[in-house]
C-alpha cells in the first residue's frame, strides 16, 4: 500500500468557474479517495494586493491569505497548480502572488560571502504542474519560447521542488462538454497516484 502524502492544491485562474477550478477539484477528489490529507486554495477566493509597490526595498506585510498560502506551501509534500497560459505566461494575478510570497527566508536565501549561489528552502517537496491553453504547447514554444519555465524553473525548482512534473492540456477554446470529462477523469487518477 502507498503511504499518504500531504497535497496542497492550488487553482490560479482568477475565475472561480473555471476549468482550471475544475481540475483542481478533480485532482482533490482522487487524492482524498485514495487517502491523502488535502488542501486546496483558489486564487480566486483570495483578497490581496497583488502588487509589490517598493519591490525588495520595503517589507510589504502580507495579508492572512498570503500566509495561509505559505503555510500550506510549508504543511505540502506535494504541490499542485492548475492554471491557465494567457498571453505566454500565468494569469496577472497569479503572478502578483508569486512576486508577493516567494520571498527570501520563504522560499530561499542568498549565500553571503565569496561563493554565489542560494539555499533551496522548500527542498524534499515534489510538484505537478497542470496547465491548460488554446495553443499547442509545441506552437507557444516555437514563437514564444518555454511558456512555464519562468513557473518551473524560476520559481518551484529555485526554490527547491523536485521533481516538478508537467500535464498540459491544449485546445482549450473550443473544448467539448466530452473532452473535459475526459480530461477531469485523468487529472482524477493523478490524484489518486499523488503525483
């Protein structure tokens, strides 16, 4: 028998009623099924300035559902996010969140001293990386580059997760109500897995 993992899921499309909502609560479905502890956030319920206004000059107090959020970063063995690429990269406002949380002291340190480089403060944590777009990865790629390294590599792997694992779903625009069963059903049995 597998061994439970604490998961934390986290749907960033600002859209309560979106797809990526729906995946979120499917991928929670399988993983409660099959015994994980779970915790699930949408950015959508969220209240938060999103905007970093003196960048790292001044600390910016973070509102409760900030440190709720790095609390369950934190509590996770397994990090989840569902989102959407719009115009190459993630939604505004999941943005606004990372600029606000991944923080020195959260998420990583910088050395001091001779040597350059940085502590990785959220090692021994894997992640799942779900994204939905009209486009096919592959054509985003070829005009625009890595879409979600800035996600993948800029902040989890920076930070620590490993492995960070990749499901991206294509063709969003004019998905049938069939495929996004199809779909639900598969991010289901990767919560199930706990991967």
């Amino acid at each position: 028998m597998k061994r439970s993992k604490k998961i934390f899921i986290f749907a960033g499309n600002p859209d309560a009623a979106s797809l990526s909502s729906s995946l979120a609560e499917s991928y929670a479905k399988g993983a409660q099924a099959a015994g994980h502890e779970v915790r699930l956030t949408r950015i959508a319920d969220m209240k938060f300035d999103p905007v970093l206004h003196k960048g790292y000059k001044a600390i910016q107090p973070l509102e409760p559902d900030l440190l709720k959020f790095q609390e369950d970063v934190k509590w996770a063995e397994h990090f989840v996010s569902i989102f959407p690429i719009w115009w190459s990269d993630m939604p505004a406002l999941m943005k606004g969140l990372v600029d606000r949380v991944w923080m020195p002291g959260f998420a990583y340190n910088f050395r001091k001293g001779l040597i350059p480089g940085w502590y990785r403060r959220l090692k021994g944590r894997s992640a799942r990386v779900i994204v939905t777009s009209d486009s096919h990865p592959a054509i985003l790629w070829i005009l625009f580059g890595g879409n979600i390294n800035n996600w993948i590599r800029g902040v989890l792997r920076f930070s620590g997760f490993a492995p960070v694992r990749k499901t991206w779903f294509s063709g969003m625009r004019k998905i049938s109500p069939e495929r996004a069963q199809k779909l639900l059903a598969k991010i289901e049995k990767l919560g199930r897995k706990g991967k």
